[in-house]
C-alpha cells in the first residue's frame, strides 16, 4: 500500500499535475506516512475525484445540448464518430462548437452579398430616376451619366479654379459667385457705353443709336462710291488723292 501511495504522491508532485489534486495537509497525519516519514498531501484527493466524476457526467449532457444545437444550425453535418462513445472528450466538444462557429461566419459572409430581389429594386430604381425604358437601355444610360458627371466634375474643378474657391465649396456658392462676376462685367460695359456715347441716360443712348442707323448707310455708300471713283480699295489713301487733285 505505501508502495502505491508512493507512486501516486510521485505523481500528484509532478510538474504536470494540475495543483487542485496536490495540497499538503495541515493536520496530523493519520496513515498516509512514505517510508522516508514525510507527509503524502493528498487527504483530499477522495473529493477531488467525486467532483471530476460529477463534470465527467456534465460533460455528456454538455455533449448531447451542443449536438442537439449543432443539428437545428447546421443539420447537413454528418454525426461524428464519438457520437456512440462512453467517454467525452473536451475535443469533442471544441469540434462541434468549431462547426458551429464557422456556419455562423459563413452566415454573416453571405449576408452581405445581396440578394436577387435587392439587385431588381436597384436597377428599377435607376430605371425610374434616368427614365430608362428597358433593361437593354440601363448599360448605355449607366455610360452617358458617368461621362456627364465626370464632365460636370471637370468643369466644376475648373470653376473653383478661376474663382480662387476652395474645392469643397458647394455648386451654389460656384453659381452665386459666377452671378456676382457677371454683374460685375454688366456693370462695366454700361459704363463703358456711356462712356462712349457720353451720356448717362438710357433714353440718350437709345436716341444716339437711332441716328447711328440712320446715318451710317448713307455714309458707307458715300465711301464706297469715292473708293470706286478714285480707284482705291484703302480708306486711309481717300484724303491724299483728295489733296491730290486739288
């Protein structure tokens, strides 16, 4: 019997013993004494094996909840040979939890891949908004509206260029911008045919065209006539010929 105890305390003291079935008694020691006189600190070990014999049992019924949940989540899987076994092991268990885990991924995977039905309401859906006919007719629109976007995107680049924008200005500040600098220019060219006219009323200027058009074609039909009587096709040569003759 020591002999035996012996071997086993060699084990429970080995470094691979787990330390819950190895603890040195603090009591007296009854009959548990090795032949060198030291105590085998393993009083406790009668508990500690009825405790491993209760999870033994759970770890069956633990065993029979995972398969039954394996086959409602993945029922295509075949039953796996330790299905019939006495003993379970924690392997057993870690591979079906494994199978089940890896069904629950490739779940989430494809679930982001859409579906027929969300793929129709998408094309029906730009059908609607580019008024697109048929599905022969969604390839040729998808093209025209990239290229007119990417030409509005150039043009609106541009623009934020020449108006020294910065790029994240919105199109409505591109356009209130644009309308500023016409008023701008509009406002100068007022000022301009004023200028020229020498006058500030609108009325005046319209007078100052009226006789413009009443004036004009009889004078380009004097010069055209004294181009054609002086034999010159030069408007600067009329007054030197003129003096000429005199």
């Amino acid at each position: 019997l020591l002999k035996v105890l012996s071997h086993i305390d060699s084990i429970l003291r080995s470094p691979r013993a787990p330390p819950l079935i190895y603890r040195r008694s603090k009591g007296p020691v009854q009959n548990c004494i090795k032949e060198n006189g030291q105590e085998c600190g393993f009083e406790h070990l009668p508990l500690t094996i009825e405790m491993w014999a209760d999870q033994l049992m759970a770890l069956k019924d633990l065993h029979r909840s995972l398969r039954k949940l394996s086959l409602e989540l993945v029922p295509w899987h075949t039953a796996d040979p330790q299905d019939n076994r006495e003993s379970i092991r924690v392997e057993d268990l870690q591979f079906i939890v494994d199978a089940i885990l890896e069904e629950i991924e490739n779940k989430e995977k494809n679930s982001q891949t859409p579906s027929l039905q969300t793929l129709s309401g998408i094309v029906s859906h730009f059908q609607k908004l580019f008024d697109v006919n048929s599905l022969n007719g969604v390839y040729p629109r998808m093209n025209e509206v990239y290229t007119k976007l990417a030409e509005m995107t150039n043009a609106m680049r541009n623009l934020h260029e020449l108006l020294e924008l910065d790029s994240s200005a919105p199109p409505t500040v591109v356009v209130d911008t644009v309308g500023k600098l016409c008023d701008i220019i509009n406002k100068n060219v007022t000022e301009q045919v004023q200028q020229l006219l020498g006058t500030q009323d609108i009325h005046s200027i319209i007078n100052k065209l009226e006789e413009h058009e009443r004036f004009f074609p009889p004078f380009q039909a004097l010069i055209q006539d004294l181009l054609c009587l002086l034999e010159i096709s030069n408007l600067d040569d009329i007054l030197p010929v003129v003096r000429s003759l005199k």
